[in-house]
C-alpha cells in the first residue's frame, strides 16, 4: 500500500513544475506573437513597403500602396489644443524642462513679483507683505552654499549678455556648461565672477560658430576687455576646450546685412576671402577686420558706393584697419588668378 501512495505523491509533485512550463511556453509563444504582430504592422503585407502612422487621422498605412494597415489609434498627446505659446503654458499641466542655464536647473519654485492672484485682481496690503516675506525666504532657500549663489550670479549674467548680444539658447547652455565645470574644478579664485562669465560666453559662442569678437564683448561685460581675455586663455588652456580659429566668412553675412549690400558685392567677397586664405593673408590677422576689407575691396571692385567709415561703423573696426587689409586682399586675389590652379 506505501508504493501507490509515494507514485501518488511523486505524480503530484511534478504537476505544477510541469504547469509552470507549460505558462512559460504559452507566456513566449505569446509574446512572440505579439513581436511578430509589431512587425507586420510596421511592413505593408501587399508590397512590403514601411508603414507610415497618421496622427491626424489615427491611422497606420502604408508609404507606397496606401493600404490602411492600422486604424483608430490612441492619442497620446494633449487633449486640448493650443494656438501661441501663451496658451501651451496655460493648458500644460506639467513645469519647464531642466535647463543648464538657471543655478538650480529650474527644479525649484518661483514665486511671480506681481501682486495679482490667480483672477489677475490686485492683493491686499496684508497679502502683498506676505508675498514679499515668501519671496525672500524662497530666494534664501535657492541658493544656500556659497557655490550656489556664485552659479546664480555668473548665469545671470551669461543671460543677460547674451540678450544684449541676441545670442541662441544653444550658446547660452553651452556658456553654462562651461562655467559650471570651471566652477568644478576650482578655477575661479583670483578671477572675478564677471570675467569668468564673460569668458564662457565667448568660447561657447566660439564653439556654436556664432560670430562675435572681443570687442562686441566688450560694451556689455562688466569688465574691460583684457581681463576677460585673460580668463578666457585661461578657460580654453584648463578645460582644454577644443575651439577652431575664428573664419573671416562667419561674419561676412551678419556685417553684408546691416550694411544692405546686394548679393553680387556680397559673393565677390566671399571670393575675395578665399583667395586671401589660399595666400595666407589671415594668418595672424583679425577675421573681423579681414572681413570688412573685403566688403570695402568687392565695392571698389563692384563700383558700390561704400565708404570706410560706413563699413567700420557696421564692423566696429577702425579705418585703418579697412585701408591695410583690403590692399592685402586685391593683391592676394590677383596672384591667385595667375596660378595654374586659378585659369584652370
């Protein structure tokens, strides 16, 4: 009688490892299926062209044929909808994303400096003191190391620069970036907070292709200009930036658009400054000041009626400068339509 009962047991005992298996194979075979759905979604059966969704339409067809593989999707997007950028930021129901450019990456509250609430009605003198308390304490609560509030002061002048220079938010990220890993790595004693922003600012300009010299620094830093190109070798040499030499053609559009020149002086040069590279002649040179006399030169050349001081003012460079340099250029251009490479 104790073996049927042990063949009983042992019966029983395999039971459910064999039903765990048995899921387990169902549970693949399943979400093989379920692969091999998504893929023939993506795939037109008819003529094996990629399938393309429609989001107006909720609808999934195909690229070629226009066979609708899949319709009636969800909407995963808003359920409102949103005309101007005012609107978006009403309806939206979720903070601004992390920004490099704000000391605490915008996780933080802001408390709004009007004395409105919500129905845009003006508080009471009792509720206005107790916004200004909230106001203060929330100021402290942001920025309570020393460090903190050093990153708060050199962003806010990373933005305020770079407003007055009309620089993209890509530059003032990157000028961010920087600063914080100058911070990191203990760089700023013995340099003020001004300088070392300035000089972010520029090499992130720099880095972005953003044509702007020192001297356009210069006005809207809080510094003069050879402190801050001082911390600007001194970035570039510590954080070993990797910064290519400034082209003159980079702000050969922005100076041909304040001055209005037409398109024809604007590419002849052009021409005048690629010849001017071939022959060496901005070697050494500043890019601004080539780039100005090779307006002033493709004027003469074009017969346009621009003057030295017209195109100095435009380039912020001096008329000497213009007068030495577009020389340089008519000389260059002409020794380089006498080489093979030129009547080739």
């Amino acid at each position: 009688m104790s073996e049927p009962k042990q063949t009983l047991k042992t019966t029983e005992s395999r039971t459910p490892s064999r039903d765990r298996r048995r899921s387990r194979t169902s549970g693949q075979s399943r979400a093989e299926k379920t692969e091999r759905t998504q893929d023939e979604r993506q795939v037109c059966p008819e003529c094996g062209t990629d399938a393309i969704t429609d989001d107006e339409h909720g609808e999934t067809v195909c690229g070629d044929c226009g066979m609708v593989l899949e319709e009636d999707l969800v909407d995963h997007g808003p359920e409102w909808r949103a005309f101007d950028s005012r609107e978006k930021n009403q309806k939206s129901r979720v903070g601004a994303p992390t920004t490099q450019m704000l000391h605490d990456k915008g996780l933080s509250s802001v408390i709004d400096w009007q004395n409105k609430d919500a129905y845009g009605s003006a508080l009471s003198s009792r509720k206005r003191q107790k916004m200004q308390r909230l106001r203060t304490w929330d100021e402290r609560f942001r920025a309570q190391s020393a460090q903190d509030r050093n990153l708060k002061q050199a962003l806010g002048e990373v933005t305020r620069m770079a407003s007055a220079l009309d620089l993209p938010d890509n530059v003032q990220e990157t000028a961010s970036v920087i600063y914080r890993r100058a911070l990191e790595d203990d760089l700023l004693p013995g340099r003020s907070i001004e300088a070392m922003a300035t000089a972010s600012l520029y090499a992130a300009a720099r880095q972005a292709n953003v044509p702007r010299s020192l001297d356009e620094f210069a006005p809207v830093s809080r510094v003069n200009r050879r402190e801050f190109a001082r911390a600007y070798r001194y970035i570039v040499k510590e954080l070993d930036l990797a910064l290519e030499p400034a082209d003159p053609l980079d702000y050969l559009p922005r100076f041909c658009s304040e001055l209005s020149v037409p398109n024809e002086l604007k590419l002849r040069a052009e021409e005048l400054l690629e010849a001017g590279k071939r022959q060496s002649v901005h070697s050494g040179k500043s890019p601004v000041g080539l780039a100005a006399a090779a307006i002033y030169a493709a004027s003469l050349l074009t017969d346009e009626k621009l003057t030295q001081r017209e195109i100095g003012e435009a380039a912020d460079v001096s008329e000497v400068t213009i007068r030495n340099r577009y020389k340089e250029l008519l000389q260059a251009d002409e020794e380089f339509q006498q080489t093979p490479q030129a009547t080739a």
